[in-house]
C-alpha cells in the first residue's frame, strides 16, 4: 500500500502529463493547420504551366518537305478550300483571310497550329485534322503561285477603302518606323517587303477585318500561336485606333510591297 505522499506525486505527475499531452495535442494540430494553409497559398500562387506556342521547328528536314510541296496537287486539294478563301485565293467574305501569294512557310506553320490545336478554330481546326504534313505541302506550294493581281472574274473584297483616310499617316509610321519607345518593330522588318521572317505572312493583299480580328485575339491571348511571343507583346501594347489603322491601310492595298507581288 502506498503512502499519502507517493500518492500525492503520483496525481501531481498524471495532471502534469496530461497538460504536456494536451499541449502536444494541440502543436501538432496547429501544424497541420498551417501545413494545409501554406500548401493551398502555393496551388494558388504557383506559376502556370508553360505553354508551348507552336510544335513546328524550322528544322532542315521540315524546311525541305515545303519545298518539295506539289502545286498541281494543290490545287486539287484546295477544292475544299474555295469555299471560304475563294477559287483564286481571294475571299469574298473581310473576315476570311486571301490566300493568294501566301508565303509557304507561314501557310505550312498555320495548318500545323491547327492541326495541333495551337491555334483555335472550329472551323479549320476540324479540317486540319484531315491534312497531313504532305497535303500542307502541296497546298502552301499552290496558294504561294497564285498571282495577287485583280482579275474581272474573281469576286474578291479586296482591296476595300479606309473607313477614316486620316488614320494612314498612323498606319505608315507603324508598318515603316515602328515605335522604337515601346520596343514595336515595323510591320515591314517581318511581313515585308524588307525582310520576311520564317513563319511571317505577306500582308499586302491581306483583307482588313481579318487583319484586325487577328490583332485582336493576339492582344487578349486568344490566339498564342506566335514563337517568342512576338505578335502578343507587340499586339498589346497597340491602341485600338493603331490596330485599325494598320489593319485598313494594309486591306486598302496600301502596305507596301503591294505592287511588287
């Protein structure tokens, strides 16, 4: 039997072990707390996912299969195309782009973009799926030797005037001097006629709505197809009223180069 005092250390022990569990206890939730808090201000802060503008890579071995493309075997193929983009390249609609003269490179990339879902179009994504590597091909190497010169039987919309004539003077600044503050390079330096970067559309005989549309989707991020990011950061930083301006001096026939294609 035991005595008063071991009796009395026996109870001072068990509450002092109780308060040290229950204080235990109470850690160990608390870290859990701040676990999960810390976790879940991560998954929100982390960075997205990197997104991969475009698969193509302007490789020796892509570079050679849009060479070799077939121009009588495009035409054939672009059949189904002459529906939106016109039996001579040339759209009847402002907001289908002409196709007409196309740069092959640029043709090939865009079908490419398409197929892979880089490039969002209900539309063309749908009839990408059916167009292989080759078929692009031969398709860039048709639209890329059709002539961009106005024929009496087509039914093209281009050329279409300037809805405000005043805002060339903004366009010419653009397309020829860029706007070296904000770090935009001229039009010309990568659509031509001064250099033409692989992948860069022509944009002489390019229809306005379509332009405009395009510059549109690439301000908001809609479309995120361009390699380094190029048309985004320079399509953000573009006013409406220079967006329109650029997009209708260049759908008017303007932009220079247009005689020289």
């Amino acid at each position: 039997m035991s005595s008063p005092s071991q009796s009395a250390h026996l109870r001072i022990g068990a509450r002092c072990f109780g308060r040290c569990f229950g204080t235990l206890l109470a850690l160990l939730a608390t870290t859990v707390l701040l676990s999960g808090s810390d976790s879940s201000g991560q998954s929100e802060n982390s960075e997205p996912p990197i997104r991969v503008p475009s698969n193509v890579a302007w490789t020796q071995d892509t570079l050679a299969l849009i060479s070799r493309g077939d121009a009588f075997r495009g035409l054939l193929l672009a059949r189904r195309c002459n529906h939106c983009h016109g039996e001579e390249g040339f759209s009847s609609v402002p907001g289908f782009p002409n196709l007409a003269g196309e740069d092959r490179l640029s043709f090939w990339k865009q079908m490419q973009d398409f197929r892979a879902g880089k490039r969002t179009s209900p539309v063309m994504q749908s009839i990408a799926e059916g167009v292989s590597a080759r078929d692009a091909a031969d398709l860039a190497a048709y639209f890329a030797m059709l002539p961009t010169t106005s024929d009496a039987q087509d039914n093209r919309v281009f050329p279409h005037a300037m809805s405000d004539p005043s805002g060339a003077s903004v366009a010419i600044r653009l397309i020829v001097f860029g706007d070296g503050q904000r770090g935009i390079p001229p039009c010309q330096s990568c659509h031509g006629p001064v250099s033409y970067v692989k992948g860069a559309p022509p944009l002489a005989t390019q229809n306005s709505a379509y332009l405009q549309e395009q510059l549109e989707h690439f301000s908001n991020g809609d479309r995120a197809n361009d390699i380094n990011v190029r048309m985004r950061s320079i399509a953000r930083q573009l006013t409406v009223e220079e967006k329109t301006a650029v997009s209708e001096y260049y759908g008017a026939g303007l932009g220079p180069g247009v005689t020289s294609r």
